[in-house]
C-alpha cells in the first residue's frame, strides 16, 4: 500500500511540473505574440503619459530629415545599467556609424549593427519619430540587455538593467500635433545573446506593429 501511494505522489508531482512548464511556455509565447502589446514585463514602472501637446516647439516638420538613426558606438563597456553607460558617454567620444534604418534586430551572438563586436557594445541613436496622425500611441522595447528612450527630454520607456529577450513596459504618448518629435536611445549588450526591437500600437490600432522605417530619421548633422 506504501509503495502505491508513494508511487501516485511521484506521478502527480511529475504531472504537475509538466503543467507547470507548459504554462510559462504559453505565458512566453504569449507575451511574444506579434499582435500582443503586453504590459507585464518584470521590468522597471511605466513612464507616465507623454502629451505633445503642450510641447510644439519640440515639433520638426521634416524638412532636411534624412532616413534612419544616427548612432554613436561605445566599445568595451561592459556596464549592467544605462546609468552607467550614460555616464560612460560624458568622457568617451564614442565612434559615429552608418545610420540604422529600422528596430527589429534579433542578434543572437552576432555582431551589434556595425560595432565590430557582439559583446561590451554600448550605442546612443537620435534622431526623430514621425506620428503621423493625432491620437494615443502606445510603445514597447524588447531588448537584451538594457534599454532607455527618451522623447525630446522625457523618459518614455525603459529596462535599464541586464536581462535576456523580454518586452518593456508600455510608453504611452497622447499626440495632439503630428510632426516629427526628437528621439534618443540608450542601448547596451554586455555579454551573450543580444536583441533590440522598437513596436508600436497607433490610433485606432488592436495590434501591435514593429515602427516602420519611414517613421525613423536623422538631422544632417551628426549624433554628438
């Protein structure tokens, strides 16, 4: 009779492990879906609502903007925070590379962008985000590892510390005026596996979209 109970005990442990994993499978699965835009990351609050409304001098109309990016790598910094990438950035002169196009980088262990290095590689990109109508816009990060992005001065979103593939929390931006509103983003892969993709949900939108490249640009002049 012993030997049949603990027998049951095993097998319903056993069942309830597998359970288990098939669950977080799911909620992962889940929380990755394209047309998902979830607000549970494990990652640092929310920024409250950016309005552009009461900012139209930040407004560029996108006269002299060119496509892409602008970016400046840092080599060898091996930081577990932005602060300390940010920091670093003060005193470093960094080293300027070819506009990037478009957020949807999934790297794995290859090279960062153009920064010669999969690893140690911190990057600032500026530049501009177009809305191109009025309403309430929704932005989400996946990186590996941290991230933070400012529009104009204001911290929209980030997860600022080391960790694996996983989204941000949700910046939200209430949009009065369309235009063009500067943008700038702190990036660092330290070691391993390394991913960086921009989304978006515009007005009106039920899912979740990667921000198209025509909505990304530069000034002429390049990222100090």
């Amino acid at each position: 009779m012993r030997q049949h109970i603990g027998r049951d005990l095993k097998e319903n442990k056993s069942y309830l492990r597998s359970q288990w994993r098939a669950v977080i499978g799911l909620c992962l699965v889940l929380a990755m879906a394209p047309g998902c835009l979830a607000d549970e990351s494990g990652a640092s609050m929310e920024a409250p609502v950016i309005s552009l409304e009461a900012d139209p001098a930040s407004r560029n109309d996108g006269s002299g903007l060119q496509p892409g990016l602008a970016v400046r790598y840092y080599g060898n910094i091996f930081v577990r925070h932005v602060d300390k990438l940010i920091a670093h950035a003060k005193s470093a002169k960094g080293r300027p590379g070819p506009p990037i196009a478009q957020l949807n980088h999934q790297f794995d262990r290859n090279v960062v962008f153009d920064s010669g290095s999969n690893r140690g590689v911190g990057l600032r990109l500026a530049g501009y985000l177009h809305f191109a109508e009025a309403g309430n816009y929704r932005l989400q990060a996946l990186a590996n590892d941290g991230i933070r992005i400012l529009l104009g001065e204001r911290l929209l979103l980030e997860d600022p510390g080391v960790h694996g593939d996983r989204l941000s929390p949700v910046g939200k931006v209430a949009v009065a005026r369309p235009g063009w509103y500067p943008l700038t983003i702190w990036y660092y892969q330290r070691k391993g596996t390394a991913a960086l993709k921009l989304f978006w949900r515009v007005p009106g939108g039920d899912a979740r979209a990667v921000v198209p490249a025509a909505a990304l640009a530069h000034g002429i002049q390049p990222v100090q």
